[in-house]
C-alpha cells in the first residue's frame, strides 16, 4: 500500500487518496514568473505589488503577497522537486538529514533557481532597496540563441552592456558575436512601432503589438522603473519567441578563444507572439 503524504507545497495539490502529487500548471506559471522577474533585476516588494495589482490569488491564508512571501520562495528548492526532512522542537523545523532530489514534480528548472540566487545577491549587494531606478534588461528570460538555441545573457563590463550567448560565455562554443545592449533594445523597439503599418497582422498579433507600442511610448514618463516593469510583464505575456542572430545569416566559425566582437554586419532577431507567425528584425543601422 503506497504511503499517504501528509503535506505538500503551496503550488501542488495531493490526489484524493493522498499518495500523489498533482500539477497545478495555473501555480507553476505564476512560480516560474515570479523567478524570471528576480532574474530581470525587480525585487521581492515590486513582484508581490505587481502580483496584487493583477489580482493574483496568494498561495498561502493570506489574501495578498507581500514581500517575505516572494524571498521564501526563490529561496525554496522543493521548486526544483527538492525535499528537505523536517523535524519540530518548539514551533521552529528543523532539517533533518540529507535533501531528496526528485521528491516533488520540479516546477522550474535549476538553472533558473540558480540564475534567481545570483540576481537576489547582486540585488542586494547593490544596496537597491524596494524599488531600484531602473529595470536594466527588459528581455531577461526571453532570448535564445538563433544558431544553439540556449539562453543568451546579459554582460556588463563597465560601460559596455552586452547580449552574449550563455554558451560563449561558459566557453563551450557557438559563435563569439555580441549585440549591444542599447542597440539591440531600440532596434526592437523601433521594429514594433513597424510593425503598426503591417496589414498581414492577425488580430491577435495587433492587439498585442499595440499594447506593446503603448508601453513603449510611456517610458518617457517620470515613473521609468514601473513603466519599464509593466513592460517586462507585456513581452513575457505576449511573446513566445525572441532569438537573436549576433552573427549574422552566414555566420564565421572563429577561433575558440578570439575575442567577443559586438555588433558585427548582418546580425537580426526573430520574433513570435503567442499564436503567431515569426517575423525577422533588424538593427536601426543596417536599415
């Protein structure tokens, strides 16, 4: 006879019998979205105000996030299906033993959780507070590599803020191509705006494409944190696909170790809405 489970976290449910786990996909989503945004560089306060302001129902008794309720859960490896023993002595748990992998369905995966670990570090090594001024990459999360399909990150040396493949920067290959950030930013946004005059746009791809025009325009305002928040919250709801091509449509196998040039000729993005068709982009200069 299986054994009953006696408790579980907050975005599982248990079977009728109480000797399984159930998915909650609707509590998945709203999980994994709440690790992209740390990733994104937006704090605990701002993601749980964000929550509430869309009406997010909470996972715990409490009707509201707040902001404890986000860090406990980027702290939590039962995320990634991770069970750690508890004993109590007290009202206060206490680990006991070794942690189990694979004890719970993983709602995320551990590369996010640790992508999550580094960006709460510098956000509070920085000394960023509840709010922060501004939301440096509004695409965290959303790009991959057109030629190896893994992320590409975020790089930040000095003055220099680049768009790099995750895997040139760990060393394992892909093409040694860069896009700065700056430039690869107002060419999507200019790209969108263009997208306004296109007649083949389904009604899907419009509506979202206005939405998105009108979050673009909005960041002139004074509130630049929050306009920039609200789109990064837009992309991830609308788009399902944003490559980039740092190097090009016929790129040049380098050597392994040369340097990482930036914005080199011929380089373009592809993009996808939800329910969409893919469309190409191009930077502003190559236009």
């Amino acid at each position: 006879m299986a054994k009953k489970l006696s408790g579980h976290p907050a975005w599982l449910g248990l079977s009728e019998d109480r000797t399984s786990f159930i998915f909650l996909p609707d509590r998945a989503k709203i999980v994994k979205e709440i690790f992209e945004l740390s990733i994104a560089g937006i704090g605990g306060y701002t993601i749980a105000k964000q929550l509430n302001a869309k009406k997010v129902p909470a996972f715990g008794p409490s009707q509201n996030w707040d902001q404890s309720t986000i860090h406990n859960l980027l702290r939590n490896r039962a995320t990634v299906g991770e069970h750690q023993p508890k004993k109590y002595r007290n009202r206060k748990e206490f680990p006991v033993g070794d942690p189990v992998p694979g004890y719970y369905p993983e709602v995320i995966e551990e590369s996010l959780f640790q992508a999550a670990q580094v960006a709460r570090r510098k956000n509070l090594s920085s000394g960023r507070g509840r709010k922060g001024r501004h939301i440096t990459n509004i695409f965290a999360g959303l790009l991959t590599c057109a030629y190896c399909a893994n992320p590409i990150k975020f790089h930040s040396n000095g003055n220099a803020k680049s768009l790099i493949c995750s895997t040139v920067i760990n060393g394992a290959g892909c093409y040694r191509m860069a896009w700065s950030y700056r430039d690869f930013e107002d060419s999507f946004f200019d790209f969108v705006k263009n997208l306004m005059s296109e007649s083949a746009l389904v009604h899907s791809e419009r509506k979202a494409v206005e939405e998105l025009v009108s979050r673009i325009q909005a960041l002139s305002a004074t509130s630049l944190y929050e306009k920039r928040l609200e789109l990064v919250l837009a992309l991830k709801s609308m788009l399902s696909e944003l490559k980039i091509a740092s190097a090009g449509a016929a790129p040049h196998v380098g050597k392994p170790d040369a340097r990482i040039r930036r914005d080199g000729p011929g380089r373009y993005f592809e993009v996808r809405f939800l329910h969409g068709s893919s469309r190409v982009g191009f930077p502003i200069d190559q236009k």
